[in-house]
C-alpha cells in the first residue's frame, strides 16, 4: 500500500503507523457506559470502504484520516486530522 | 464408512489402490434439518461431528460456501498448546488439548498429531518472570509447564543463536504435550466421521441471508436455496460479521489478515515448536520438510486474503536473528488467511440474541489448537440451549460488563492482541 500522506506526498506504508477506527467518535463525559461502550467496543467491520487513523510515524508524524478499502487495500480520501476531521 | 488401517493399505496396494472411495459425500441440500452449521471449516465440521457423537443430534448440515478446510483451517501453521495464562483460557484450551491427544481414535482418521514440544524462548527478567508466572499458572491447572535454562534450550533446539548480540536468550518455557497436527487431515478427518455419522457436508452453498421470525431463527438463504432449521451455528471465523450483520446483531470483532511462509523442505532440522521472545516468529518444520513460519498480524483491518512486505520483513529479520542458519534459505511459498479479532484476544462459543442462533467465533490467530474444543462446545451450547461451563465466559456481553479475558493485556485494540 502507498499511502498519499497531504504533507509529504504518497509514501509507501511502512512509514505508517495504523491507529484504528476513525469513525467512533468519544462521546461527551456524561453519555453513560452503553454509549462509552460503543465507542470501545463496537466496530462495524465493513467488507468495503473504512475510514481509519493512521499516523505518518517515520515521516512528519501527522495522524491522517484515510478512506482505505478493507477488500482491495485501495486507497481513498486522505486528510489530516483537526478540528470537524 | 471407508475405514483406515495398515491392513487395508497393504492389501489396496495389492489391488493396485483401486478400492479407495472418497471419504464423505458429496451431499445436496434438503429443505430443513435439525441443526444447520454455517462453515466448513475445522470448527465447522467439529461442531457437527461432536453434535452426532455426543449428543445423538444426526439430522445436521454443514454449508460451506467453497470447498471444506479452505479458510483458515487449511491456512495455518498448525501449532496446538494449552499454555495459556487465565484459568478460563487454560482450562478450556487443556481440554482441547485432550481432545487431540484420542482424536485419531475418535475419528478413525490420521490427522498426524505430533506431540513435539513447544517452547517460548524469554531473553530479559521481566520475560522470565512473566514466563515463570505462566507457566505456574498452568500447572495449578493440571497443565503441563516446564521452565528451561540455556542449556535446556540448547537441548532442544541447537541451532539457536543463545549468545544473539542483542537479544541473547535467557532460557524458554515448554508444554512438551504441545506440537503440531496436520490442517488438511483435520478438516477431512472430521467431515470423514461426521459424514459417517449422517450429516450432510454441503459445498458450494453460501448463506447470504438469515431467516428470522419474532426473534428466533427459521433458517438460511443460500446460493442454492432455503434451507429450514430452529438452531444455526456459525462457524465462519473471519467472516463472522458478515453473517450477523444479516441477522442485524452486532459482535465485537474486526477482521484483520495474517501470513504465514513456508521454506523449501530440507532434511530435518527443527524437531519442536519454537517461538521467539524478541520478535513476532514461530516455527516448525512439516512431515514434508518445509520449515513453517510465521509472524504477527498486518495490522489493519483487511478481508483480502493476502499481506503486504512490510510484515513478511519483519518475519525474516525475528526468524534470522533467532536460528541464524534460516539466512540460507529460500521461501517458497507465502498466504495469508482473514482472522476475526476480538478486543481482548479471547472467543466467543456462546448463544446470541436471537434464539436459536448460536457462534463459535473471535478466535484471533490461535483458533486451530481450539479445533475440537471449540467443536465440541459449541456442540453443547447448540444441544442444550445454554453453554458448558468450558465455555460459560466466552460470552459476547463480557466486555460489556468488564470482564475481559485479556490475556495479554493489550486493551482493547483487536489489531494489537
Ligand atoms: C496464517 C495463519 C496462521 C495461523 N496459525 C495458527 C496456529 O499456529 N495455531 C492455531 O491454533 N491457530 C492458528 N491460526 C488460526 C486458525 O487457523 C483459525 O483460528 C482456525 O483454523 C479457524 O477455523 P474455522 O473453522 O473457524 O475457520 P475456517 O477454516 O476459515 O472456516 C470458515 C469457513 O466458513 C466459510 N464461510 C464464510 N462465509 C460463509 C458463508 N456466508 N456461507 C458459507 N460458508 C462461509 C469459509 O469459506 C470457510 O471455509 C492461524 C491462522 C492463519 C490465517
Ligand atoms: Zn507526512
């Protein structure tokens, strides 16, 4: 996989570090444990396009939201984190 | 039933082998069963044997959606242990382990278990301690545990580097009752005695959807038609969730990928199970020569059955750095097979809420071990409509009510358990 990091232009993965699922979202503190456990716990698992954490660890060490196929290992959207990401 | 024997091999081969029939059938679906099994592989096919052995339950398929002991179970690289750390773990894997050890009598079929030893090398105190821990903990178990000096492991396996420059090895602990089976022979092994037994193995026959009325299972949609039943289980490992998102539950479980290689066979070489402490590698050597070996997971989730350098590197480097000797080699092959991680590494074999509908999955990348426990109590929670106390944590709300059976103590990320 090579991914097109927004800084440093497309790098091949060994330069990334994976950071799980970007699209669970922490809840506000007072949300309650069932939706504490959702956010640790519950995982739509798509066969298909996901939205992931990865961090360019041995490049300018930005975390990235990268759109990636789970099937086809295809890469989409890449964008760095930040406020609204 | 073909039945197996050295008295029969001598006299095919006198008959120029012309009397051998294949060893199940090649069964057509019926409109309904007793109980429907989703997956050909080993745990698949273990459930539906143990269901007839053990519980008289006949009237069962398994649906497999390409041919059976293709997914994982024809995958891996075949260590079987019981040297885990929590009493859940331990006990349920022990009796896996007893399991094997009469399996070969139990089918009547050669599944080549080999009791050779398995031995985890440590290279640091904190390793050796952890190890010690381990190891006590699965003797209080009734498990055999044994801790090896230097020399114990030089014994054992000579070609390892024990004076490594960077990560000598301090000693290992070993389960001399672990070893190595063969995967094909176990999946055929049991379609061999459930197929004797009166279940149907159905090949080509893919679920695509589930049949749920008022909360309870009727049955599947497959790609060769409905097929009634009031009890499913599933047994899909890395699939899982493709299947209960068709029953609209949600399990947690992702699935990631993971590789394994073989070397071009050599004379013997390695005479055990080894595992590095220093790196993510493990090691055997088959019946055919090749050396087996393999790594950790990618690292991200994936349901293509094929990995990426970056892990197969990292595999060469632990494996060299262990038996420098493997540096002359070549790999002949490589694949991958899709595992389903659970957050704490551990599985479920439990019932789900809909009723009637039952799993055995989560098993990570250590399910093979677990064949014919997982089988036979998955059997049980299917028979009896409520788990065996083997399996009686193995529950899919035990993360939800803290009670994680986290082994390794890696949190909650499946992509690093
Ligand atoms: C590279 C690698 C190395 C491993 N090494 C070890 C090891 O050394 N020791 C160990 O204990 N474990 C190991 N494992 C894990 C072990 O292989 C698995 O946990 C175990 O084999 C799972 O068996 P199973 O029967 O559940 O799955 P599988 O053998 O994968 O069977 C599941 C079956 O379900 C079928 N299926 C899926 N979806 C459908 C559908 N919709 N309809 C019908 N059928 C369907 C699939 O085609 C498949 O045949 C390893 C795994 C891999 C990939
Ligand atoms: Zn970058």
């Amino acid at each position: 996989m090579r991914i097109p990091c927004p800084h440093c232009g497309p790098r091949d993965e060994i330069e990334f570090s994976f950071r799980g699922d970007a699209s669970a979202c922490r809840p506000t503190p007072g949300a309650g444990p069932d939706a504490f456990y959702d956010y640790v716990y519950t995982r739509t698992n798509p066969r298909g396009w996901t939205l992931e954490w990865w961090q360019h660890a041995s490049g300018c060490r930005a975390w990235l939201q990268v759109r990636r196929h789970t099937v086809t290992h295809e890469i989409g959207a890449v964008t760095p984190a930040g406020p609204g990401a | 039933m073909p039945r197996y024997s050295a008295f029969r091999i001598f006299a095919e081969g006198l008959r120029g082998n012309r009397g051998w029939t294949p060893t199940w059938r090649k069964a057509a679906p019926k409109p309904a069963y007793d109980v429907i099994v989703v997956g050909g592989g080993g745990h698949g096919l273990a459930t539906a044997f143990y269901l007839a052995e053990v519980h008289g339950i006949r009237n069962v398929a398994v649906l497999e959606r390409g041919l059976i002991g293709q997914g994982n179970t024809g995958r891996n690289t075949t260590i079987v242990r019981s040297n885990y750390l929590l009493p859940e773990n331990n006990r349920f894997y022990e009796k896996s382990l007893q399991l094997w050890e009469g399996l070969e009598q139990s089918l009547g079929y050669n599944v080549m278990m080999s009791q050779r030893g398995v031995v985890n090398l440590f290279h640091n105190d904190a390793q050796r301690n952890a190890a010690m821990r381990r190891g006590n903990s699965m003797r209080l178990g009734g498990i055999d545990a044994e801790l090896l000096d230097r020399d114990g492991v030089r014994a054992m396996c000579p070609l390892i580097d024990l004076d490594n420059g960077r990560y000598p090895v301090m000693g290992g602990l070993v389960q001399r009752r672990g070893g190595t089976a063969r995967h094909d022979a176990v999946a055929w092994g049991f379609a061999h005695a459930a197929d004797a037994r009166g279940v149907d193995i159905i090949e080509h026959c893919e679920v695509t959807g589930m049949l749920i009325e008022d909360g309870a299972i009727q049955g599947v949609q497959t790609t060769r038609g409905e097929i009634r039943a009031p009890k499913i289980g599933l047994a899909v490992a890395g699939h899982t969730t493709t299947l209960t998102d068709m029953a609209g539950i949600q399990v947690p479980i992702e699935t990631h990928l993971l590789q394994a290689f073989v070397s071009e066979s050599l004379k013997p070489m390695i005479d055990c199970v080894v595992t590095f402490g220093a790196g993510h590698f493990y090691i055997s050597q088959s019946d055919k020569g090749g050396l087996v070996f393999g790594g950790g997971l990618d690292g991200y989730n994936s349901y293509g059955s094929r990995g990426t350098l970056r892990e197969a590197e990292h595999v060469f480097a632990a494996g060299v750095s262990m038996i420098p000797a493997l540096g002359r080699l070549r790999a002949l092959r490589s694949w991958a097979g899709v595992m389903d991680m659970t957050p704490d590494g551990s599985p479920y074999i439990c019932k789900t809420p809909i009723h009637g509908l039952y799993m055995t999955a989560g098993w990570c990348y250590g399910g093979f071990k677990a064949t014919p426990g997982s089988g036979w109590c998955h059997a049980w929670t299917i028979a009896h409509d409520e788990p065996h106390p083997l399996n009686a944590a193995f529950t899919l709300d035990r993360l939800r009510q803290g009670r994680a059976l986290d082994e390794r103590g890696n949190g909650p990320y499946p992509w690093m358990q």
